[in-house]
C-alpha cells in the first residue's frame, strides 16, 4: 500500500493541508517519508459527526455481527502482510520478532473482545419481575442493560506501535462495546498507523458498517488532541502516555460544559520485592532475571521495574553487586524517538547527581539514540525524602532501595504513589511479612505479582493493567485484558416496556442465550 | 436520645465551637434547638484519619460479617422509634406516613446490599489458570477480585432525610463495597442526621468494627464540604443536590494532586412523552395521573415530571387543559426549607414571564413555605431557542410543549441535557414512534418508562437511577439499587500467588461459594 500522509475520516481522505511533519528512523537517525499532514479543526468535527451519525446503528448491531467485525479487523491487518512490520521496525526501531509478536497480540486482543461479545455477560442484563400482589405497593418490571457510551477519542501510545495504538487494546475494547472510535495518531509512527487505520477502514467497509465506526486523525503539535477531547461528540478518552500528557488531557475533559471519563494509563515505577529467604536462596537467578526484565525493549514498557526495595544488609549487598555486574554486561538499545532518548539520558543524569544516589553498574556505552542500560541506589531515608527518585525515568533504569527494617519497608511503601504493578520475590520463609506487605499494596497497584516479573502483561480475562493515581487516572478499571470492555459501557433501566420495545438482551426468551440476572440471580 | 448538635468522630463526639446554627421547622416557620457547631479542619482530618486506619480491617472481613453490619445498622435505626420520625417531621415538614415509609426504604436497602453481599457476584471473582505449555511463551496463574476503594465522602440529600441522607443509599453501597464512610449532614435535618449517625455508631460498636468505619460531620456553609473532598484520605464522593453543588464539587475533586471520582446526583426534568394513539384513548386517566405525580411530595423528588412533550392538536389541548384543571384542585404544600421554597418561587416567576409561556393553571394559593403547584405550556420552538425553559425548577412545577409534528418531537429529544429518567404514555398503536424515540432517549436518561411515571424509584437489582450529565456526573453508574456498588469497587490481579496469600474470593477451593469465571467462563 502507499502511504498517503492523510487523515482517514470515515472511508475517506481528508485533504488537510495542516502542518506537515515525516516519521523518524531512531536506528538510521534520520526522517523517512512521505509528508504527513496534520488534521484540522474541519477533519475533527467532520471525523466526530460521523462517528455521532454512525452510534445509533453500530452499538445495536448484533454482539455477534460486532464480534466479526473485530475478527474481520485482525486478518485485514494480517493482510497488509510485512509492509506493516517493516514499516512499524523503521519508524520504532523495535526489532522485527517483536513487532511480529505485538501484531499477534493485537490480533488475539482483537479476537479475545470477539469472544467477549458472544459470551455475553458485558450486556450485565438484569430483570426484576413486576409483582403486581406486593404491598403496600405493586412492583413494576423493571429491567437493566449496559448500552455503549458514545464516541470514543483513543489516543496511540509511542511504545506499542500495535499493540496499544490503532487497533490497540482501547479501540477494541472501545468497538467491542459498541462505541465508534476516533484515534489521534502517535506522531512517531505515522506510517504505520495509517496502514493499520485502512486495514480497519477496510474491514468496516466488508462488514458493511456505518463509515463513521472508524477515523483516524494523524499530526503533531497538543492542538489536535485538545480539539479532539474538546469535541462535545466525544463521550470517554482512552489514552496510554506520560504522566503530563495524560493529566493535560484530564483537565481538558473535566473542563467541557459536559465532563467526560479519561481513562489515562500514564505513570509507574512498578516495584519489586526482595524478601530474605527468597534473596538468601536465589540471589544470582533473581539478579539475572530482574535485568532481563529491566533492560527488556529498552526499558520501554509501562510496567518495567524502576524500584527494587529490601533489607540492608550482606544478602542485600549481594544482589545489587551481582545486579549491577549483571547490567554492565547487557548492550545498549534503540530507543523509539529522538524525545524519549532525550529525557532518558536527562533522567539518568538527574538521578547520578542526587544526594545518596550511588551508580552500581551502567551497560555497554550508548551510541546515536541508544539507552544504556543504568542501575542506582540508595538509601529508604533519600528516598522518602527526595520526590524525583520516584519520579518514573521511561526507559532500562532501577533504583535499588536499602531498608534499614520491615518497618521501615513498610514506610516506604505507604510512601509509594499509586502504581501499575508490584512484585514479591518471595520463598516459604517469607510469608509472613508477604501478608504485611499485600494489604498496602492492594491500595496501592494494580497487580500484585509472586516470582515473576511485570514485563509481559498477559491479555486475558483476569488482567488488571492499571491503579491508583497517577498509574491511571481511573483505577475503577483496566486498559488490558477483557473486563476493559467496562469502560465504554453504562447501564439504562427499563421500566414497564412490552417485549417487542425491549432490546435482545432483556428479553423474557433470551434470544442471545446470554447470563441474566433475575431477582438478583444470575441463569440463562 | 438527647440531640447533642455534634459531629459524631469514630465512636466520640467533636467538641468543635465552629459556627452555631439550628435546624429550622418549615411548617412552624421557626428554628428549633438545639444548637449545632459546625466542624471544624481538625474534625475532618480526625475524622478522615480514622476512617483510613479502619480500612485494611474493615475491607477484609467476611462479605457475612458486613452483610450482617448492614442489618444491624437497621435494626438501630428502628431501635431509635418513633422520636426519629418526629424530629424528621419537624426538620423536614414532611408527613409521617411518608417518613415512615422512608425509614422501611432505608432498612430495606441496607438489607438490599447485605443480599449482595451474600450473592457474591460483586467481587467479579476471575481466575485464569496457568498454562505452563503454552506456545510460544507460557501462561501464568493470574485472578482478579474487586476490592473497596477506600474512604468515601457522602453528602446528605435534603429531599430524603432517611433514604438519600446519613444511611441512605450512598452510605449503604460503600460500607457494602467495604469502604468507610465520612457523612457531611445535610443542615436542613441536622437533628435527624445525628439520631441516624449515632445509630450507625451503636451498630460499628455492637459488630466490633473499628472505630473510623463511619463518622458524621455536621455544619453550615461551603468551607466543611470542600474540605471533606480536599482529604487526601477520600478516595470518591458521593452527593446527591443541586446542579451547582455538584458541579463545585467536581471541581474541587478534579483539582486535587490525586482527582478521585465523584458520584453526584444532581438535575433532571424527566420529560413525559404523550404519544397520539394513548392522548386519544387515555387522556383523562394520564391527565390526573401526572399530575399526582408531579405534586407528590411538593414535587420534591429528582425524578419529578417537569416536561411534558406531545404532538399540536385538538388531543393535546384537551389535555392541557384537563391537567391545568386538575392542578387547580391541588393544595399547595410545605417545602423542605426556606431555601427551596425561594428558589421554587423565583424558578416558576422566572418561567411565568418568559415570551411563549402561558400558564395552564395553578394550585390552591400558598401559605407560609408552601409551594403552589403550577403548569406551565409553550411551543417546541421557544423550548429549543431559550435555555431558562430547559433548566430545572424543583417543586410541583411543569412545562408542556406542543411539537408540530414527529420531526420536532425528535429535535427537542435531541436538544434535551442528559436526564434521569424519560416516559412513554403509550398504546399498541404508537409502537413505531416509540421504536423512533428509544434510542435517542437511550442516550439522553438512565431509565426509560412505559406507561408509568418517573416518581417511585424501585430499590432493586434492576434500578438505574443515573444518567448523563447534568442528570450526574457520572452516566456509567447507579445511586439506587444493588449496581451502586459498583461505584466503590475496584479490580487488583494477582499473578502466581500461592493459595495460602490469595484472598478467599479467587482461591480454588472457593470457601465463599461464589460465581467465580475460570477462563472467561461463569461456575461456581
């Protein structure tokens, strides 16, 4: 396919001559064609009325014709076939095996929201019987579906150019739901936004949808996004970005003459855990398999440990020698753009020159837009008193935490702000603070992980990737896995309608054959 | 019981000297004592502080324990007898048979939610069991269970001194979900709120829960309220009140360093559709019944009819004028406070002299603080081009529109703001207009109704009483019935934990014996 440098509205172009920008090639450091032109005002509204105009039809299409259509988009993203992998590697600089496994991931993502669609529980139909005898007041029939919520802005993340971008985990949660989506492209891979952004115009057209199920609005520059959280169409706000960037957009949609949700996964420092028994026994495997963790993708996950906390002591002492040994040996790596290289080496450099802060180990020397791999530490009383060694550094960089007793483990993690994961590396012996320490992480994460590492969050049913402020702006859901589905629905009551007015779902006959809860029970 | 005027902190009293005010009778027209100290910042962080040391506790004990808290919170509430409803008779000028039926509302929704609790399916149990085969990467053991968001703030209503108030509707889905609860009182039944507090206070005592589950704080003014939502301990809101009440507290919720949700219940003029095969059959028997239930409870209800839509003609006219007559026959009665009965009286002054507004009829002529229930007719056109006649006015006032045909019934539909409820005065013969309406109304209410009318909010599973903004803030939620849990929960995953450290929800043996959904799939 050529790539056009154009907005997709609907099942056109859009013929913006807005300011015009190129992709960047981090490995060759240098810009790739062709010109890209930014979306204007006019293709904002003209992509949010279509998506308006589309509403009514696609979130009442059936779960099963819904459910093909996202089946339908995984194999047109199949089919534009490696021109998507080549293109996705040059403007990422991501290695070809990932990015075969992401689109893989993206597809089963796709698949997995298709089985959601036909399993049915997401409609969370409820009946309540009209009891007519009831005293002193008869009871009418009341009834409960969730409907979509309208449509949705979903804004690409720079690190998934996949997995969390155009056909990324909120544009299918968001689809599944029944909600046309808007997507503002990521500026650092263009390219291959436009080529997944016409596999779904593509896929919307076979399934003979409405147009305005699906637009892509590509450009640079704040203005774009703001016009598009702006538009009074736009009913939620799915994002996965910086800290900034995510709390910019929260206060752009709490100041609308309607509020809407944002659901921005922004921020973590995802610690890990050493508990005694599981240091004393397995220091080296634990070391090792941190650093594979740590420098993983250049460090570039939402979920990459940037905190290692324990017990001062020999054991302690121990690990971060054999940790920091272990990460002089690991090769620098690409990093996505020109921006995040340069607030990575600024990071680094911040967290050398802080009191206390002690380098164990930096990996091979870094060249053009490369990260080296660094590890730090420091002690709990520098931390809980300097704010910017909580601060995330996006990229293969931890800070190791000595603590001088449990008590003061604990302090520092009621210290902690609200984070996507955190891990107990953890043995037999040490269950016993594990239960001390798994009440104030439940307040505080989102996932808690034993023996494993956050790196590689599973897209399934049980997954929860969010938490509490500023891991998320919303910690009442999850941006992976099948309860994300969640967001973009609410719940409408039916009171007293016949059964040929009531939708499906809420049917006496339960034509979908879905879980609806009678009284309070749930049969089918 | 002796009326103290205190906030009530844990299981102790304040001893605040804050600003003094007392509650007012508005059928007397007279203050009553005794006095009331505002509290005061030291109140609130105490308050807050206890509420957070209650938490890791109070969330975790058994979904029986708390189920049984809930109960014996009504058992207390009767226990306080008949001095309850006479101090809420005073405080509010309501009649006894209603305050009556209130308290059984209030204890049959805190009974509500212990069922809930019971049932199970709250914890949204999921388990996706590890698949160490799996090709090309292993599966881990990976379950996710909701668990209480911490500390909620609930705002008394005026307009329920039981139901909507101290242990009304709020209180009883967050102490369900697990989360402790800071009351700030309503001023209009301070009296009132401090029986029910010391009731919820007996009942913490009796079930040996800590302190801090419940505090109540009583006072005048912005300064307490703002507070109470500033406390870094709050982690959502819950209001039910005015428009700019809610929206203030949006604001002040939005703009702290960690913003946290908000659940207000605030504006709604639930229009009534009169549609031409019903308006032909039944006008008489709609005619009166709207107007019972626009007067009910001097039209103090947020899902009071306050518009009333049909198509020009010889049938709507006839209506107009049996409901105008109707309503000449209605008494006028006492409002819930000086406050409302003014802003009653501006609102319907306000419509009285707009252009295109002409009054239908009028109640018997008020006295005191009551409120004369008054109708009100205008065209389409005028509703859509003056904003004053969207805006609600609370009290037994509505607005009839006369649409020249189907075309501008559906643009005043498109025009209406999100509102609670909307009803379909019916008959076989308006199917196909009804099916037109459904689902511009699904977007616009939480609850659609045939052949009912909005007042009456059935306390069950299937019960939305929420909509979009300015309805609340907040669409993908319910304030009644057994769904408002929802809106204090969150999800936390857990990744390969042993059996032994996971929370009996998601362990394999499933002691609750609750709907657990192993790989998608609901069992239990």
């Amino acid at each position: 396919m050529t790539i056009t440098g154009q907005s997709l509205i609907g099942s056109s172009y859009s013929t913006s001559n807005g300011t015009v920008f190129q992709a960047f090639d981090p490995t060759l450091g240098k810009e790739i064609g062709p010109n890209f032109h930014t979306a204007d005002q006019r293709d904002v509204e003209h992509a949010c009325d279509l998506a308006q105009a589309a509403f009514d039809t696609y979130r009442e299409i059936s779960p099963e014709a819904r459910a093909r259509f996202l089946e339908q988009i995984g194999q047109c993203i199949l089919d534009i076939g490696d021109e998507l992998i080549v293109r996705a590697m040059a403007e990422s600089g991501l290695p070809r095996a990932r990015l075969e496994g992401e689109r893989g991931r993206t597809i089963a993502q796709l698949n997995l929201f298709a089985a959601v669609l036909r399993e049915g529980s997401w409609h969370d139909a409820r009946i309540d019987p009209a009891m007519p005898e009831r005293l002193p007041l008869p009871r009418v029939d009341l009834r409960l579906r969730n409907i979509a919520i309208g449509p949705i802005a979903v804004f690409g993340a720079s690190n998934f150019p996949l997995a969390f971008s155009v056909a990324g985990g909120d544009t299918a949660a968001a689809l599944a739901a029944g909600c046309p989506v808007v997507v503002k492209a990521h500026p650092a891979h263009p390219g291959t936004s436009e080529l997944v952004g016409r596999a779904i115009q593509q896929a919307v057209a076979a399934s003979k949808l409405p147009e305005g199920v699906f637009s892509l609005l590509t450009g640079i520059g704040n203005t774009l996004g703001t016009m598009l959280v702006q538009n009074a169409r736009i009913q939620a706000v799915g994002f996965t970005g910086s800290r900034q960037g995510g709390v910019a957009l929260m206060k752009v949609a709490a100041a609308r003459l309607q509020p809407i949700p944002v659901y921005a996964e922004m921020s973590s420092i995802n610690p890990i855990y050493l508990l005694p028994a599981a240091l004393a026994a397995r220091a080296e495997t634990i070391a090792k398999a941190f650093v594979d963790s740590a420098t993983m993708g250049a460090g570039q996950f939402c979920t990459n440990p940037g905190l290692v906390l324990g017990l001062a002591g020999a054991d302690f002492e121990h690990f971060a020698q054999l940790a920091g040994k272990e990460i002089t040996q690991r090769s620098a790596a690409t990093m996505l753009t020109a921006g995040i290289h340069a607030a990575y080496r600024h990071g680094v450099a911040a967290l050398a020159e802080q009191a206390d802060v002690k380098l164990l180990g930096q990996g091979v020397a870094a060249e053009g837009y490369q990260a080296t791999p660094t590890l730090f530490s420091t002690s709990a009383k520098a931390f809980l008193s300097n704010p910017i060694l909580s601060a995330e550094v996006f990229g293969p960089v931890s800070l190791m935490i000595a603590c001088e007793n449990e008590a003061e483990l604990l302090q520092v993690t009621e210290h902690l702000e609200g984070q996507l994961t955190a891990t107990l590396q953890m043995d037999e012996g040490d269950k016993a603070l594990a239960r001390r320490l798994l009440p104030r992480l439940e307040r505080k994460v989102g996932r808690i992980l034993a023996n494993n590492f956050p790196t590689g969050v599973e897209v399934s049913h049980a997954m929860v990737h969010g938490g509490p402020f500023p891991a998320t702006s919303d910690s009442r859901s999850t941006s992976v896995g099948s309860a994300a589905i969640y967001r973009f629905l609410r719940p409408v009551s039916y009171q007293n309608l016949a059964q040929d007015l009531l939708p499906a779902a809420l049917q006496d006959a339960n034509p979908l054959r879905i879980w609806q809860r009678r009284d309070g029970q749930l049969g089918r």
